[in-house]
C-alpha cells in the first residue's frame, strides 16, 4: 500500500514542525505549507489525501482554502483548527464544517485525538 499523503497548512512554525514530526512518526508522508495560498498551489501540484488546515492566516484563510480545495477536490478529507481569532474559535470551526472540513479541532489539542481523526478519515476514505 502506498504511503498516504497529508499536506499541513498553519502559519506558526513550530505548530507544522510538530505536526509533520508527529504525523511522519505516524508513518505518513507530510508536506507543509505557512499559508492557504502556498497550501493550495502544492496541492495543486501534488494532491494530498488529507488537508489539515488552520483557519486564521495571513494571504489566504482556512476557509477560503477549504471552499476552495472542495470546489475544485470534493473527494478531499480535511481537518479544520483554529485558536480563535476576534470571535473566539467555535464561530471559524463550524463555518469550517459547513465548507466541508470532516473534523474540527480547537488549539490547543491533544495529539492522540487529532491522530485518530486522521487515521479514520484515511482509512474510511480507502474502504471507498
């Protein structure tokens, strides 16, 4: 079975180092991207399995990336997370639900969680 692919879009630094450590000792390929805009030119490139988004970034947003990711990739599986931002992030994660993300995180979280959800949303995508 081939490696599964998992493109990770935030703009702090240290949060995509973590989650590309995390994820690659998972076993899965990661590339990562500091912003929608970056994220969706490298996806067009080389289209991932799973997209894990931030919502608030500079250039282009989450939920501008994950409207558009799902417009052009309806099949996509992505996971939405967001600290906040002026309206705290409960209002960002469920406007991220209604775009199509399969799974919302509030940060902080536990990495254990966020690795089920990934491990779900892949494997229930490979059973298609």
């Amino acid at each position: 079975m081939p490696v599964q692919r998992i493109l990770v879009i935030d703009d702090e630094s240290q949060l995509r180092a973590m989650l590309k450590k995390f994820l690659e000792m998972e076993g899965y390929e990661v590339i990562t991207a500091s912003n929608g805009k970056e994220g969706l030119h490298l996806f067009s490139e080389d289209p991932a399995d799973l997209v894990i988004t931030d919502l608030i970034m500079p250039d282009k947003e989450g939920i501008e990336t994950i409207k558009e990711l799902k417009a052009s990739n309806p099949k996509t599986k992505v996971i939405a997370m967001s600290g906040g931002g002026r309206v705290g992030p409960g209002t960002y994660l469920s406007l991220a639900m209604k775009m199509g993300a399969a799974r919302a995180f509030t940060k902080p979280f536990e990495l254990s969680a966020l690795g089920d959800a990934v491990r779900e949303l892949l494997n229930a995508a490979q059973e298609k």
